[in-house]
C-alpha cells in the first residue's frame, strides 16, 4: 500500500512537472504540496525565461486598453463589453511582437486591502488576462504573469478563474447568478455614506471600495458595485454584493430598477448575497492565492468583490 501510494504520488507530480511546467515551478498550493501550513508558501525565486521574439510592457493608454478588451477578449461585444472605468486604479501590462510592435496580450493587476484570517495583507488582484488567438501556444501568458511578478516584486496575489479551474489548489469555489426580481412598490433607500462591517464574521475580508453604493432603510445596509462591464445593449450591470436582510434586498433592486432600467443586476454566493433573491445560475468561479497558502473556505464565510 506504501508502495503504491509512492507511486501515485510520483505520477502526479511528473503529470504536472510535464503538463503545467510554469506552474510547476511557482509558489502555489498544488494537490501533492505535503505543507498543509497556512501563510506565505516560499521567497519568489524562480527566474522566468522569457520569448524573445516578444516584449512585455507597461501600458498606460486607457482607450487603448479597452479596445483590445473588447476586440480579443470579448469578440465583437458577443455577450458584454468594457466599460470607461474597467482597470480603474489597475496597472496593465501589455506584450508586444519584436518585429510588427503589434499589441498582442495584456495583464491587470489591483491592490486590494485583504483580512485573510485575522492577517492584514495588501494583495495584488490579476484580471484581464488575455492573449490574441494566433499568439496563444507560445507561452506568452506565463510572460505576462513573470512580468507582474517581475515588475511588482515578492507579493501575494490574487487570481479570480471563471468556469474552468486552473491546475492548482483553490481555496473557494462559488457560483454567479443573474437577479430576476422585479421592481415592487415604490420605495426606494437612502444613499449611506459609509458602512462598519465586521471582518471578525469572515475568514477572508475586504474592506468596500470607492466604487459603489451604499444604500440604507430603516437601519439595514446594503452595497451595489459598478462592475467593469456593459450587457449587449451597452447599459450596465450590477452587481449587489451585500445585503443584510431581505427587505433591504428588494429595495436594492427597486433602486437599481427606477434608476438603470433594463440594467442586469449580478450576485454571487461568498456571504450567502445570493439567498435574499429569485436568481438563475450562470457559472462557478474559483478563487487562487499566489504565493500564499489558507485552508479552504466556504462562499459564506468570505466578504470579497471581484468585478
């Protein structure tokens, strides 16, 4: 039996030494890790080697940036597209092909304040990652990620995977789901202008950002993000990221409703959000830490919004 699980576990890690030879040789939490001790995994020390046929960049021009969004990472505006204020307060990192200087991928990356059971870490969220079709298969999305790490230094970082996991451990799996509930009645809260939440409640915590709305009736509390993206009509979507009862759930969306007519509105399940509405599934999202290991967490148990 010893036996036996010796070699089961030389497999695997032969599988993704082979199959997943970037992340192979990163700071992650992998199935065979042995270390099960929560909090930063290793100094950064791997030195990436780069394409040579390619550049990667800082990249500072907004209008930019959202068309090649648009163009590659969303073809045509299929199901949604970028919005004026997608990678606000991000730094986006751009590759480029040596010969043409043609745009080929990019990268964005966020600091966000975060809680991670009780520790206070500054943590780099990395979204936008995209490479163009016939550039992919050169590993130039492992470029891009050295290249953060590269630019940014021996940090943890926070990665968001839609639908499909990555080859790593993940510490939380949880849905997204598009309200159906109806405007009712006529009641509408107040606009708030701040929000004392306790990050005690959550094993993972991030404190609400300059992006949203806090809204408030009858001492309850609940808070809408503008995401980064615009539905197929070009009108924007929403997401309520917490509400603390029903009723100040309904309210929220009256007062989505009233305001952006037609606007979709998302929720998520991390701090149960999503059990205060009438809701259809869209999809499971999965949530990574670079360089840094925490024991699994349920939805519930986490205060986080990744637009």
């Amino acid at each position: 039996m010893v036996l036996l699980s010796t070699i089961i576990y030389i497999c695997i890690i032969l599988y993704y030494r082979i199959y997943h030879k970037f992340w192979f040789h990163q700071p992650v939490d992998f199935l065979f890790t042995l270390d099960i001790e929560p909090g930063k995994i290793k100094t950064i020390d791997y030195v990436h080697k780069y394409n040579t046929n390619y550049t990667c960049s800082e990249w500072n021009n907004k209008n930019d940036i959202i068309e090649f969004l648009n163009e590659n990472f969303n073809p045509q505006g299929e199901i949604y597209s970028y919005s004026d204020y997608t990678c606000n307060n991000s730094i986006v990192f751009k590759v480029q092909q040596n010969n043409t200087q043609e745009i080929v991928g990019c990268i964005s990356v966020k600091p966000i304040e975060l809680y991670i059971e009780d520790k206070h870490e500054i943590v780099y969220y990395v979204d936008h990652l995209n490479i163009k079709d016939p550039d992919r298969g050169k590993g130039l999305a492992p470029d891009l990620i050295s290249f953060v790490v590269d630019s940014i230094g021996d940090k943890t970082y926070l990665f968001k995977k839609d639908i499909h996991p990555l080859p790593f451990k993940y510490f939380c799996k949880y849905e997204y789901h598009l309200v159906l509930d109806p405007a009712k009645g006529n009641i509408l809260p107040e606009i708030s202008e701040s929000i004392d939440l306790d990050k005690t409640k959550y094993t993972i915590f991030s404190p609400p950002t300059k992006d949203c709305v806090i809204l408030e009736k009858e001492n309850k509390k609940a808070i809408i993000y503008y995401t980064n993206i615009l539905d197929i009509d070009e009108k924007p979507i929403f997401e309520i990221g917490y509400v603390e009862d029903e009723y100040i759930a309904q309210l929220s969306v009256n007062y989505i409703r009233v305001n952006f007519p037609d606007s979709k509105i998302l929720v998520n399940n991390l701090s149960d959000t999503d059990k205060y509405f009438d809701t259809k599934y869209l999809s499971e999202n999965y949530l990574y830490l670079y360089n840094y290991r925490v024991t699994q967490v349920k939805p519930r148990d986490i205060f986080l919004v990744c637009p």
